[in-house]
C-alpha cells in the first residue's frame, strides 16, 4: 500500500495551520491601558513588587476625613470605601453602635476614602496615618501607611487605644494598594 505524497502533505498542514492560526488568534494581555482608560487588574503581590519600580507621581496633598485614636475598629483594617450604603455601614464600626457623631460628608461621585486602621492596641502610644498618596503611570493609586507603635523603653499609661485615619483621595475604579511603614517611638530610659 503506497499512500500519495500530497494526501500525506495535506493531512500534516491541516492540523498545523488550525494551530497556527489559533495562536494568531490569540492576543497576549494588555500591558497598558484598554479603550477606557482601565488599566487591567494586577496581583497585590505584584503591585508591591512594582511599587518600587514604577514612577510615582505623589497627590499634592491628603485630606484626612477623620482621625482619631479612640475608634471601636476592633482589627487592623485597610478598606476603600465608594459609595454611601459602605460608608454608613463603616462608620457605625468606626464611631461605634450608639455614637451620635454624624459621619464626614462624602461626594461619592468625585471622591472616595481610604480608610486605615491599626486595631485594638493595649494602651497609648499607637498611631497610624495615611501620610502619602501616589499615582503611577496607569494611574493606580498607592497609598502610604504609617503606623506608629510604643517603644520598648516607653511607659504605657493603661488605656486601650484602636487608632484609625480615613482619607479622601479622587474617585477611581482602578485598584488602591497599601505599602506598609512601621515605625516605633524612641523613649528614654530614666
């Protein structure tokens, strides 16, 4: 039995040219912004790798919406916050259940919140704060988180303490990453 040369040529090419033109088909993930402006979705694993590569172009200022060193946040929380329904439902968390205090008025259409907080800690001497704020070439935001801690030679006047600072940066769609700083105070020892 003697197979034909082309009938042989033809059945290998088919297979390999549905191959081909499959792979043409296919277009490796955008590496930069689509047709609306969204830039495509990163790991936090990578945005943290990246952070340190990419150009950062810092917010000319933060505008902290709240701070305070007594909220009822009872764990180390990192949120940003959209839209009203949200914001209501985190700020019963932050001023507590039976709070009067009116939460900080919010434009949800131009803006959004950052909030951070640190969590129940065992007496004074803790802060956190959102100091910095930046932007980088696709427009992702990342945001600075300074948390203070007490030294080990510093007193500790017993009073529990759950320090939060919640941030009002321009409205995006684009993911917020958190980098982390921590610092602790420098005490004297007498």
């Amino acid at each position: 039995m003697r197979t034909s040369l082309p009938f042989v040529r033809l059945t290998l090419a088919a297979p390999l040219a549905f191959v081909l033109l499959a792979a043409c088909g296919r277009s490796k993930p955008a590496s930069g912004p689509d047709v609306r402006g969204d830039a495509p979705s990163i790991s936090e694993r990578e945005a943290r790798a990246r952070a340190g590569a990419v150009r950062l172009e810092p917010y000319q200022s933060v505008d902290h919406a709240f701070r305070d060193a007594k909220s009822h946040l009872t764990h180390s929380v990192r949120l940003t916050v959209q839209d009203s329904a949200d914001w209501r439902a985190v700020w019963a968390r932050i001023a507590g259940p039976n709070s009067r205090t009116p939460a900080p008025a919010v434009d949800f259409s131009r803006e959004m919140l950052l909030v951070a907080g640190m969590g129940e800690q065992p007496c004074m001497g803790y802060l956190i704060n959102i100091d910095t704020v930046f932007r980088d070439d696709e427009r992702r935001i990342y945001a600075v988180v300074r948390e203070r801690h007490r030294g080990a030679g510093c007193g500790c006047l017993n009073e529990v303490v759950s320090p939060v600072d919640v941030i009002r940066v321009p409205r995006t769609i684009r993911p917020v990453t958190f980098l982390e700083r921590r610092e602790s105070n420098v005490c004297e020892v007498r």
